[in-house]
C-alpha cells in the first residue's frame, strides 16, 4: 500500500511543478486562468496533504 501511495504523491508532486511551469512561464494570463489554475493547485495540496496523512498512518 505504501507503494501506491508513495506513486500517488509522486504523480501529484508532479502535476504541480507542471501548473507552477505553466503560470510562471506565461506573463498574458487572463484572471480566469489565474482562478483555474489556482483551484487546481488547491486541488493538488489537498490530496498531497491527504496523501502524506495516510502514509503516516
């Protein structure tokens, strides 16, 4: 199960550096991208979060 988990965390970690490359390498975002790509970062650390809680246990 660690595993998994570790995978898990892996693939989101990953997923975020791409959406923090994405934001950081543009500079013509409109604010409802600046909005989408900030829930989506929140979506990210919440399931990180969750992720790291679960490999504690």
């Amino acid at each position: 199960m660690k595993d998994k988990i570790g995978t898990a965390i892996s693939y989101y970690t990953k997923q975020g550096e791409e959406i923090l490359k994405t934001v950081n390498s543009r500079k013509d975002l409109t604010p409802d991208e600046l909005i989408y790509f900030g829930e989506e970062m929140a979506k990210i650390e919440y399931k990180l979060t969750a992720l790291e809680v679960a490999k504690e246990s």
